[in-house]
C-alpha cells in the first residue's frame, strides 16, 4: 500500500479531517497555460520532469536528485523492451544536460520528456497499458505545444533555492513504511507538489497528501539528509495558473496533539503493511 492509497481509506481521512483543518486558499488564480492536450495526465507527468530539468539550471550549487521513477521501468519490462527503455533514458538525460547547459528549450527534451512519462507510468502501474513503448512513434504536436506554454510561465524566481533543492525525493525507512512515497519538490524550507491541474484550488486530498509527506519527513527525513533539513511550510505549484501556493506549517499543525498523529500513522500503516 503506498501513501496515496493509505490516505484514502476511511480511517486515515477522519483522523487527517480530526488533526489537521484545511486552510482557505483564497480566489482562484487565472489560467495562464489552458488544457489543449487530450492527455492532460501524460503531459503532467511530463512537466514534472521538464520542471525538475529546468530547476538544475536555476540551481547548480543545490541541487540534489535521486534517481529518476523512469529509470525503473528498464527491469519491469519484458526482455525485448528493455534495451528500448535504456535508450529513453539516456537520450532524456542528453536532453536535460542541454537545457542545464544552454536554457534553450529544444523539441528534443519535450520528447525525451513526454517518453519518460510513460516509463513513469510503467513503474507506478507496473504496466504499460498494452500500448508499446514510445521509441519510433511521432510524439503528438499538441502535446508538445501544452508542455511548451506550461515551460514559458514557470515563475523562475519563486525556485529558485539559498540552501537545498531536492527533486523527488523520498523519505527514507517512512517510505518503506507506507510501500512508496516519493515528493516532487523541496525548495529550502518547503516542501512543494505540483499539479498540473485545470482548477487551482487545494482540495482535501491534496491537503492530506502534503501533511503525509510531512510526517513521512518526522519519521524518516527528507532524502536520507543527515541532519534532517527544516521544513516549515508547505505548497502547491498549480503549472498551469504559474501560481505557487503555500502555508506555514504552525498554521495547521497543533504541536501538542502532532506528537500522538505521527504515531498512531506510524502503527496504523505498519499495521496495513502486515495485515
């Protein structure tokens, strides 16, 4: 059971609902880059690892990354896909060194990162959804045109870091715990999600998913950094409004009661890993 399955049970939602109140976003922010992609989740996941391509230009002193989710999905794969799969990614990593090197985005990093997107879904799936690996095929134009606007109106200054950029992490024996979790940002003393969603507005589920992040941290830390490093706040970057939203964690925490929650999804999702 991953994380994202573990806050979906009906337990661990009303003891989230019970310890944690959801702060109010405020108005919605316009729309900046609209959906015009049929596959809006593919072209999120691919702007993940464009976001994360980019934030190794922005910062070359504190950058820290462990290895892409693609990656995996060289061993999941049927012998003959294998082989295709590596050259995916190394290609991908070509393409992100020439943005790192050039800050030209080029058509050949939008397709190495369309391509690792459906890796991603390989490994988080374990399937590739009987449609073949993406290696000759044309990547779709629309596609490639979604990513290019969501690209342009990355608010730069708001990722850059002073001290620590971490891309996808994980949390160390926390992510054991709940069988997989790995966070998509942080920047300094945040600890960010992105969505590249139609609506910018943070919805419980969200809300659950980067408290649970927080206290995967509390148990296990962030990328197995020793010491820990401070996360004081959380936040959601909404790619398609170029709007980044956070919250400082003393607004949602109570510190009397915290100490007890932790605990309780310590045991509750050691409890779901053996039963």
């Amino acid at each position: 059971m991953s994380l994202t399955s573990l806050l979906q049970t009906s337990e661990v939602r009303q003891r989230f609902r019970e310890e944690f109140e959801k702060p109010t976003m405020g108005a919605s922010s316009d729309r900046v880059a609209p959906v015009i992609s049929d596959r809006p989740a593919h072209v999120g996941t691919a702007f993940d690892y464009l976001l994360r391509f980019l934030l190794r230009r922005i910062n070359p002193d504190t950058i820290r990354e462990r290895r892409w989710v693609a990656e995996s999905a060289v061993q999941l794969l049927p012998e003959d896909d294998q082989s295709t799969a590596q050259q995916i990614i190394e290609e991908a990593k070509l393409a992100r060194e020439t943005l790192v090197e050039s800050g030209t985005l080029r058509r050949e990093t939008l397709d190495a990162v369309l391509r690792l997107a459906h890796l991603d879904v390989v490994v988080r799936t374990r399937s590739d959804g009987g449609g073949g690996l993406p290696n000759s095929d044309p990547v779709s134009e629309v596609d490639l045109e979604d990513l290019r606007q969501l690209y342009k109106v990355i608010p730069r200054d708001r990722f850059q870091a002073e001290g620590l950029c971490f891309l996808n992490p994980t949390f160390g024996k926390a992510s054991a715990l709940v069988g997989g979790a790995d966070a998509d940002l942080v920047v300094d003393e945040t600890l960010i999600d992105v969505k590249t969603v139609k609506d910018a507005s943070l919805t419980r589920d969200a809300f659950n998913q980067l408290l649970g992040y927080y206290t995967l941290h509390v148990i296990g830390g962030v990328g197995g950094l020793d010491p820990k490093p401070e996360i004081n706040r959380i936040g959601v970057y909404f790619s398609r409004h170029a709007h980044l939203y956070t919250v400082d964690l003393e607004r949602v925490i109570d510190r009397s009661t915290y100490p007890d929650f932790v605990e309780w999804l310590a045991r509750h999702a050691m409890g779901k890993r053996l039963g």
